[in-house]
C-alpha cells in the first residue's frame, strides 16, 4: 500500500487550491466579450463628447452614426510629426468628405486661444476638437502622437494607425473599408 508523507500531501493540496483559484478568475469567453468597449480593433470605440474650437458640443456617436467612416486623430500643436501630416489630412479630407468619411482632430494639451490661429493657417477645414483635460486621449490609451483610429459607420475601430500618416496611406485604408461596406 501506497503510504503519503503529510508534507507531499500539503503540497498537492496547496497545488489544488491555487489551480482552482486560477480558473475560478479567468475570464469567461460571453456574448458580452463581443461588444466590449476599448481601443481595440475590432471593438466599439468608446464615446466621448467635447468642444469644437467654436465651443459646440460634438458627440463621437452622433458623427459616426452620420458618416460612412470616422477618423480620430489625436494630435498637438507641440508635436513635429503632427504638424508633418496636416498637410495629407487637409487634402485627404476634401477629397473624401465628399464620400462620407469625417475627421476629428482631437487637439491634446495646446493653449486653447493659439489653435484658431494655427487651423487657419493651415487651412484646416475639418473639426477640430479640445481635449483640454486629455480625458479622451487617456480614455483611448494614446502615449504617442499622432494617433489616429479609423472607426465604421457601426462604432467599430477597423483600423489605428500609430505615427504620422500620409495621403497614401489614408486612402488604402479607408477604400478598403468603403469596398468591404459595399460587399
């Protein structure tokens, strides 16, 4: 007969307990993992309301549900990369807004009176809101600038690009989101 020593047997034991603890906190794959909220592609992306430089409320939700694709880009006046794509994003927004794609510049740690200035220099013509608090930026997990999400009629992120983009690369994108909508 098989004789065990206490010792080996608290150490089962002790094995045992941790084991069921672990599963016990796993997370359970649910209807609800689907439908969760975060800056995830693949995920809804998360709603938020905030001023445009005009101070009118823009409520993420309401612009998706009006346009085709949404892009939110995170940027600032004090980031040289930023400043490098405004260009491509100006011209890249004349040519598709036309086809149901919007642009939210979603302005993160700039004095708010020295943005007006700059969106007309640089002839900025889509919406650029003020993060003031950088509570949209946190809610969104953005550490570098730019950032930018590309979001679907459907309040799903399909896409993030990280860095500075170009007209190039914005395209691709997006067309390729417009031929999957239409497929």
């Amino acid at each position: 007969m098989l004789k065990l020593n206490k010792t080996y047997c608290h150490h089962w034991t002790g094995f045992a307990m941790i084991t069921c603890l672990i599963f016990l906190y796993l997370p359970v794959p649910s209807a609800w993992a689907a439908e969760k909220i975060g800056p995830v592609i693949g995920y809804t992306a998360p709603d938020f309301t905030l001023n445009n430089i005009a101070l009118e409320k823009v409520v993420l939700s309401q612009v998706m549900s009006e346009h085709r694709v949404t892009l939110v880009n995170f940027w600032g006046i004090w980031c040289p990369y930023c400043i490098k794509e405004i260009p491509d994003l100006v011209r890249f927004y004349g040519e598709y807004h036309p086809h149901g794609v919007e642009i939210l510049a979603v302005n993160v740690g700039d004095n708010p009176r020295n943005i007006p200035p700059f969106v007309e220099k640089n002839k900025i013509s889509f919406p650029v809101l003020l993060d003031l608090e950088k509570r949209v930026a946190s809610l969104y997990q953005v550490s570098g600038y730019p950032r930018t999400f590309l979001i679907d009629q459907h309040g799903k992120i399909r896409d993030i690009i990280f860095g500075a983009t170009n007209y190039a690369v914005l395209a691709a994108k997006v067309d390729a989101l417009l031929e999957g909508e239409s497929k």
